[in-house]
C-alpha cells in the first residue's frame, strides 16, 4: 500500500473545507484543515504536506500570507489558490509568492487535482480574451489596492479617495473569496 498524500487546506469557511476534506480523503489524501495564518503555522510544525490548497480571502487575513509560508515550509509543494472573484493582480501576487496555480471559485476536487498536476504553462491559451469592462477594472484596482492594504477597509479607502461606506458598498456587491 501506499503512502497516502499529505494535503492541507486553508479555508475559512468551514462547510466549503469539510466538503473539500471529505472528497480529498476519499481520493486518498491524508488531509488537515486550518482557517487562518496562525492555524496554518501551528499545522505546519507537525504535519509535512505536499499539496496545499489557500482560499485567498481568509476572514481579515489574505491568503497570501500563506502561500508564502507553505512554500518557506516546502519548495517543491504544489499549491492551488482559490478565490471567488479572480483578479490579475492578486493572481500575479499568488505566482511570484510560490502558488503552482490559481482557481477561480467555483472549482471542485476534480479542477484541484489536475490543478496540481500542471507543471508547465499552456501555449495554447488564447490571446484574445475578451476585453475588460470599466467595471472590472474598477474592481482590479480596488482588489489590488485590498490587497497592498492588507484588505485594511479604512486604509483601502483613504488611497482610493472614497468614502469607506461607498467601498463597503461596492465590497458587498462583489464578495471576495
């Protein structure tokens, strides 16, 4: 028999990482979950996985801040970011931070697994997507500056020049998971 594979999740939501949990084990993964930075770094001191999975938003905390220790824990670990709204920016952050890819939600067991098999880039991904709304870049440069903020509301607001109720507003029109 073999070893099975060592996989943790990092999710805040508790539902989405119990199902997540049960579908990997079934796949014969040695799975733990934890739901935030401190969670992980606890997790990390006495369990070695290969394979990570790190919700970008965790709660107050970015997902970010994981990746970078799970890969200062293990270079060679695979690791998939997931995220319910998707942006250029964060997905270049999560790249230069260690992440072997990047899942926009929803994604199932299925899209994570092949997922981490991916090692080389597509060639044939195609150029001419289509092209970005004034919305979506509105809602990039929002997400970026979230992210440079360490998602801080407040300071998020301040550099943007808006009000933080109106960034709060925008904020709960397109979640960020």
């Amino acid at each position: 028999m073999t070893e099975p594979r060592r996989l943790v999740i990092v999710e805040d939501d508790e539902a989405f990482a119990r199902t997540l949990k049960r579908s990997f084990e079934r796949r014969d993964y040695d799975v733990r979950v934890a739901h935030d930075p401190d969670e992980l770094t606890a997790l990390l001191a006495s369990f070695r996985p290969g394979y990570a999975v790190v919700d970008l938003k965790l709660g107050g905390a970015s997902g970010l801040v994981c990746v970078q220790q799970l890969r200062a824990a293990d270079a060679a670990m695979r690791i998939v970011v997931l995220t319910g709204f998707a942006s250029i920016a964060t997905a270049v952050e999560a790249i230069k931070l260690g992440a072997s890819y990047y899942l926009a939600k929803p994604s199932n067991t299925d899209d994570i697994e092949a997922a981490f098999g991916r090692t080389e880039g597509n060639t044939e991904t195609p150029l001419d997507g289509r092209q970005s709304s004034i919305k979506t870049v509105e809602w990039e440069h929002i997400h970026q500056t979230l992210v440079e903020t360490e998602f801080n509301i407040s300071e998020t607001a301040r550099r943007l020049g808006m009000h933080r109720r109106t960034l709060a507003r925008k904020l709960e029109k397109r979640q960020i998971r």
